[in-house]
C-alpha cells in the first residue's frame, strides 16, 4: 500500500486487508530514503533490524494492537537496536544494551521501530539546529525550523513517513515542534509514562509522548505506554482509563478556560490567535462553556523553566566523563583534565551552556537566590493552575507564539530561543498533560505554514483531554492537509 | 526578606571559568568570553523571579506529590561485565581504565 500520510487506523485496517508488516515496512524505508535527505527527520534508520522484526510479526500471526505498524522514536530513547546518541558526538558510537520502557510497550504491541531520530542534543533546544549531526527541516518549508528538541519526530509524521513517532518534553519538546509541522502532540502528565530508559535531561520534568496524525492515534499509543513501571519509581501506580482509546466519546457538560495571559499583547502572529478563536468557536458550538481564567504567575514561567531545567541538567548530565561510556579524550593523562576535555569535546554549545548555567544557580551563593526562589515560583505556577481548574475542565491556548522561524534566525540569542516556550514551560513545570493539535495555517511568503492550539488538562485526566481535543479536531480537517513535498528536491 | 535578596553581580569571566571548573568543562578563552555574555543576559532576564513574592511558598521540586518508594533488597539479574562495559571508550581487563590518580598522574 501507500503509506504516505497514513494514520495507524488506516494502517492496521490494510494489515487487517492483507498487508503484511514486512510489505509496510519496506515501504515505510523507501519513502524515507526517498524524502528524507531532504528533510534530515532520522539520525539513524534501523532498517535491517525494522525488516527482521516486520517478518517476525508476519511469521508470529502477532495480533497486538500495533501489531506491523512502522513507528519512529526519538534519538535519546535507549533501544537494543543501532545507536542511542542523543543526537551528540558524545554519544554518537553508543549501543544500548537494554530498551527503554516506553518502546518496549510499543515492541510488545506489535510496532516496528525503523529509526532514531533526530533531535536537539540531549533534548536542549526549540529548533533543532543544536544537532551535532546537521539540522532537521519543516516539511511545509525547508529552508524553515521543524521546531525541537523533538523536531525529528515531528517532521517524520509531518513528512508522513512514519504514521507515529515518540517524542520527550521537558518545556515544550512534543508540543512545539507539533505546532510547528501541522501534527498531534501529547505530553502526559508526569508519571503517566516510565522515564525508564529516556536519557534524562531535566527529570523533574521529562515526560515521553506520541506524536501522530490525529487524535484517535495519540489515545491508542498511550493507551499502550502509559502505566506503572516499576523500574521508574516516580512512575504513577494509578489505573489507566479503560475507554482511553474512545476519543469520540462524549466528554460531558464541557468548561473550557481561556487564561488571559496568553494572548500578550502583540506576542503572536495574528493566524495563532485566529487558530485559537476557531478552537473556541468548535467548543461553543458543541456547548461548551467557555470562560477567562487566570494565571497571574505566567510571565515567570521562562525564568523559572530555564533555572529548575538546567540546575537538573548539570547534574544529570555529570555521567559523562570520558570514562564509562560516551566520548574520550585522547591523549590525556590527568584524570580531571579527561573529565573536562571529554565533555567540552562532546558536548555541543547549548549543552555546554545549560551546563554551566545549571551549576552557576546551584552554587554556594546563588542556591537561595535562584535555584530554592525557581522551586517556589514553580509552586505558585502551580496553584494558578488548581485554581484554574476549580472552574474548568481544560485550558485552550496557544502552543507556540507563530509558525516556523527561518533556520538561523534565533541562533545566535539562546534567550530569544528561550521565549519560544513561553506557551509550553507551565504546563511542564505544573506536570500537567498538555496536547497540541493543529490549529490552522499561516501565509507566510505565499507558503502555508501550520499553528497549532494548545489543550491543557487536569493531572492524570487525559482520557478527557483528549475527548476534547477531538471536539476541535473534529471541527476542522487540518490534519488531512499535506505538505507540497515536491518541492523538497532542490531544498537540500 | 532574605529569599529576595538581588542575585548579586551578574557573572564575570573569571566567574564563568570558576563556573565550568566546577562543571568539568574546558572552554577556550573565546569561549568563555561568548559565554559570559551569553550567560550575562540570561542571568539578567531570570532576575525577575527576585520581584515575586514567596514567603511562605514551600519549594516544589518535583512536579506531582510523591512519597519514597521501597523495594526488597533482593538480588537480581544485572548487566554481565562484558555488556557493562561494552560501550567503555578503554578498558583493562574487566575494569574501566582511568588516567592514574594518586602519585605521579597527579590527577584531582
């Protein structure tokens, strides 16, 4: 069959229809090698292993609820199979010697990984231009960002390459790069999915999710990862909804909270606000309640984000020293000094800057006065939230302040790159689950570019957010939109 | 109110060579002059959660409630040393290989 732009339902009704795995497979392989030089999506395609796992599936009779469904994961998801680099020269030779949770559930069910892809290095970043191994693309423009740190798997379902791809989000990592190529992005609320094998960036705050060409798609892959691991201890023990995957069902008496503080006064393109307003009109229209909230402590989310995030990440990413695995100096014959010149070899510059950020606000000094002053702000973030939700179900607002930006533009200012998550960091910080669908189109240079719109929900309530993120799905068919790929040829 | 005391000066070069000593990291004095600045104004930026009113607020490090969890001390099936130290960028038998650290190496 086909497999450009398939969702996993049309998928596995074509295997339902006789297709085999390993024929989807195959085709899933030949559209990558086909679009993606162009794109650059996959840090590593993993065919021969997707092959020999796809006949396995066919010779087993699997039956499992992705049973030969080509899929993608995120480049810093431990798998068996080729590299883990997390898109660093620090980790650009490591092999995994075990499978991260998250892809194993999706293995067990029946999914066929195909590759790794590409990523900003060890997840820091908003465009993916932080790759040690070149950029990704915006499949809607390639001269464009696809958005980051999980810009690669967004771009691959974007592309249609693959119908499902994984992501991690720590500010914002699934949802952005989501908003950015047209495409569903779930991130769970913390705990809902084991962290068991993510390399972790920030761990207060990394959660994994799918990204998919719809709705109904999201519930499935959650439906299959989501659930107590024992192997991650701040993994949830509570039960997943058993009707997670019956997105149409009625989500009930809908109230639904517009904070006022995200629409900053002349902060978004005009086509975000506009994709917003037509996602609030798709619930009015389906009886909802629509109401303002407030959520006074929203401008200090940045801030906040960028000192907890770091503070984490310098001490998470202390593990590589030159010794155990990863990169290695040569030549160095003072234990230290293979200390400092692995890392500064194998770290790219927003890593080695996060780093050291994250040191200087956890140091003698500056603990009190930022590291312990982030930790408190991040309460009140919090409670602007449970204060919200005494009033309403879910939150609608924007997922990023405009469509792509041009490759380069933001590049030289971490802090104007930083404000790219202005939309996203609450929700992470607060460990709510948070959904980004698109939302519509801006013109920019003749060339439709995607927005999307944000949905943020209660703790552990994904079961509604996600009936409600099919409220607006339903309202509007973005998703069967697709990128003009022809023009990619000359792109590259 | 102690919490919202200024953050002091806002970082200098010879704070940031102090900085990445502390994070093992070794960057040139090109470097560290791109960093300082860098560094500089995101300090300058993040200095606003000074202007926010936290007395009383207990920190929140993590983001949803969670209580230590306990398991039975139990052996169980690890990595062999030959998988744990497959990825080892140098090895001496079953062991990773360092520089020397006391005597002659000099090390820490």
């Amino acid at each position: 069959m086909d497999v450009a732009f398939a969702t996993i339902a049309q998928l596995k009704q074509a295997l339902a229809d006789g297709a085999t795995a390993e024929s989807l497979a195959r085709a899933t392989l030949e559209r990558i090698a086909a679009i993606d030089p162009a794109l650059g999506a996959f840090r590593e395609v993993i065919g021969d292993a997707a092959i020999a796992r796809a006949k396995s599936i066919d010779g087993d009779g699997a039956s499992g609820p992705l049973a030969g469904v080509p899929i993608a994961i995120k480049d810093c998801m431990c798998h068996v199979e080729g590299t883990t680099a997390c898109s660093s020269k620090m980790l650009e030779h490591y092999r995994s010697p075990f499978t991260a949770t998250a892809v194993e559930r999706l293995e067990a069910a029946g999914a066929v990984v195909v590759g790794k892809t590409a990523m900003d290095e060890f997840a820091m970043g908003s465009s993916c231009e932080n790759c040690a191994f070149g950029v990704t693309r915006n499949p809607w423009d390639a001269s464009r960002v696809p958005g980051g740190s999980s810009g690669g798997s967004a771009c691959a379902v974007g592309a249609g390459m693959v119908a499902a791809a994984l992501g991690s989000d720590t500010g914002g990592s699934i949802r952005q790069p989501a908003s950015l190529c047209g495409v569903v992005g779930l991130k769970p609320t913390y705990g809902r999915i084991s962290r068991w094998g993510l390399v972790a960036f920030a761990s207060s705050l990394d959660q994994i999710g799918p990204f998919t060409r719809t709705v109904e798609d999201a519930a499935l892959l959650s439906s299959v990862m989501f659930g107590k691991d024992p192997l991650d201890a701040t993994s949830a023990d509570l039960p997943v909804d058993g009707d997670l995957t019956d997105v149409d069902r009625d989500p009930g008496p809908m109230r639904i909270g517009l904070p006022k503080q995200y629409r900053l006064e002349g902060a978004n393109d005009p086509a975000v606000d506009e994709a917003v307003e037509r996602a609030q009109k798709a619930f009015e229209a389906a009886g909802a309640e629509v109401v303002e909230v407030d959520l006074p402590h929203t401008e200090y989310g940045i801030a906040t984000y960028y000192v907890v995030a770091t503070a984490e990440a310098s001490s998470n990413l202390a593990r590589f020293d030159g010794v155990h695995y990863g990169h290695r100096s040569p030549g160095v014959d003072d234990l230290v000094e293979l200390y400092s010149k692995s890392r500064s070899e194998g770290f790219g510059e927003e890593v080695q800057r996060r780093i050291m950020l994250g040191t200087y606000v956890l140091s003698a000094g500056y603990y009190d006065a930022y590291y312990n002053r982030a930790l408190k702000v991040r309460r009140l973030i919090r409670g602007d939230f449970d204060a919200a939700f005494d009033a309403v179900d879910a939150i609608l607002c924007p997922t990023a302040t405009g469509p792509a930006f041009e490759i380069g533009a933001k590049t030289d200012d971490p802090l104007a790159m930083y404000l790219n998550d202005v939309y996203t960091v609450p929700a992470s910080l607060a460990g709510l689950p948070a959904v980004s669908l698109p939302g519509g189109f801006a013109q920019v240079d003749g060339k439709p570019l995607p927005v999307g719109v944000q949905l943020i929900g209660k703790a552990f309530d994904e079961a509604r957010l996600l009936r409600l993120a099919r409220v607006v799905e339903r309202s509007a068919d973005h998703a069967s939109a697709r990128p003009d790929l022809g023009a990619l040829a000359g792109a590259g | 109110m102690s919490d919202s005391a200024q953050p002091g000066p806002r970082i200098t070069e010879d704070q940031v060579r102090h900085v990445a000593k502390l994070a093992r990291l070794h960057p040139t004095d090109a470097q560290v002059g791109h960093f300082a600045h860098q560094l500089d104004a995101i300090l300058d930026y993040v200095a606003k959660l000074s202007g926010v009113d936290v007395e009383g607020v207990e920190p929140m490090p993590h983001a949803i409630d969670t209580v230590n969890v306990w398991r039975e001390d139990e052996p169980a099936p690890g990595l062999s040393p030959e998988t744990a130290l497959g990825n080892a960028p140098q090895r001496d038998g079953e062991f990773f290989a360092t520089p020397k650290v006391l005597g002659d190496g000099g090390g820490a």
